[in-house]
C-alpha cells in the first residue's frame, strides 16, 4: 500500500488574514509542497461565508497554481458542480488543464450549504440529480464533438469544445459523498468516490466496499486510488502542536455550524 499527500485548502481565514495575504500564504505552500513532494493542491469551493470558505472559483486558483508548479495534481476538493454551467465548467478545466499538460482532475461534489444555492438561485432539494446529469454531459462535451443535449436541468445544442482535455484525455473523475444512492451511480459509472469530511475508519471501509461492489456489478474496475481526507497539524514541539492544533481544528469545526 503507497500513500501519497496533498495539500487541502478550505480557506477559512477565521478572521486571522486578509483575502489576499490567504491566497499567497496558499501559494506559497502550493510551491514549497511541490519541493517537498507532495502529490496534488486540493482547493474547495464556497460562497458568501466571511470565515468559513473564500474560494467562489477553485478553477481560478487552480490555474494560477498551474503555472507555478510541474507535476502536482490540480484536483479540486470540490466543484460544487449543481451551481456551475457545465459548457464554461468544461471549458475551463479544458483550458487548466492544456497550461498543466494533464494535471486535472475533475472531483465534484453536491453542495451542502443552502444559502450558497439560494444566493445563486438555485434549490438546493436538486443537488443530487444536477450533480448526476452536469457530470455525464461535462464527460460527453471532452469525449465527443457535437454534443446536444436536453435534459431536466441543461441544456447544449451541437457543442464542440475547444480545446478539450490535454491530449484528448479522459480525466479521472471523483465524486464526494457518503449517501449509497450517489456512490452506486458513481461506481457504475466508472468514477470513484471521496468520502464526505468528518469520516471514521468504519465508514471509510463501508463507503470503499460499497463503490467496489457496485463497480463490479457494472463491470468497471475497482478504485486503485482510494482518497479521503482529514485535518493535520504540525510543529516541530509536540506540546505546541496539539495546544495550537485542537485550537484552530476546533475553529474550523465550529464554522460547519
């Protein structure tokens, strides 16, 4: 078993910086993390919250960090896709990911904060079939020319993107959830899955061996790479670690609230 470590970003401020000092505090580690090794920069989306998240666009700052780093995966952590337009979505990840020569990753996710979806006008009751139908499209506009489409919440007449993904490749696509429905329909679709935040070894375990079991059932493969992630703080003494740790982890939680 090989793990590998990436950077996660919720950039929560929790009022200690200013936007901008955030963002090139990120920066910074983004880079010396490629030094180090670390294998991808995982930004998250969110809107309208002071403290809690201020990255309305990860496609922003992922391109940003493409042009700084050479091998690190751009994989956002997620896209909450249900309040995307998929045509600009798959255009612009197209457009990260012809800068990074084949970093992307296309991770979405279902969006959890209600005043996020009624700010941007959207019912956050239809999370779960958006996710599902912008998806599939977003696929179909990087594998095929002409694509039209005329479905319950999109639409597309005759798309053609260009570009599409760097070299015309199929990018890996993960979906973050814990709810059965959403990991079968992303194992029978050959995508892979990120267990939700706040998870425990036992749900770890239940959510991996119910995607491998309707992944198989479908005929597709397995995950070989099985993501999940959690908070991490670090300080070379340890008694600091855990006073300043527990400290700010619990802020961070707090903001969920």
């Amino acid at each position: 078993m090989q793990f590998k470590t990436g950077l996660f970003y919720l950039f929560d401020t929790l009022g200690e910086a200013t936007p901008a000092e955030f963002y090139a505090q990120a920066a910074e580690e983004v880079r010396y993390g490629e030094e180090l090794g670390f294998h991808a920069v995982c930004p998250a989306e969110h809107h309208f919250s002071e403290h809690y998240g201020i990255m309305p666009r990860v496609e922003h700052f992922l391109s940003f960090m493409a042009g700084q780093t050479e091998k690190m995966l751009l994989w956002p952590m997620v896209i909450v896709v249900p309040l995307a337009d998929p045509v600009r979505m798959a255009e612009d990840l197209a457009l990260i990911d012809q800068f990074s020569h084949g970093r992307v990753v296309f991770s979405v996710g279902s969006g959890y904060r209600k005043y996020e979806f009624d700010k941007l006008g959207r019912d956050i009751s239809e999370n779960a079939p958006r996710v599902r139908e912008i998806t599939d499209l977003v696929m179909r506009m990087w594998e095929e020319d002409d694509v039209s489409h005329d479905g319950q919440f999109y639409k597309a007449n005759g798309v053609t993107l260009q570009p599409k993904m760097f070299n015309n490749r199929t990018p890996t696509v993960y979906l973050t959830t814990t709810r059965v429905d959403q990991i079968q329909w992303a194992a029978e679709r050959g995508y892979g899955i990120v267990p939700a935040a706040g998870f425990n070894p036992g749900t770890l375990q239940h959510d991996y061996a119910l995607h491998t079991k309707h992944a198989l059932a479908a005929g597709q493969a397995p995950m070989t790479t099985r993501p999940f992630f959690k908070w991490i703080y670090v300080d070379e003494n340890h008694d600091k670690a855990i006073e300043e740790g527990s400290r700010l982890v619990m802020r961070t939680l707090l903001a969920f609230a």
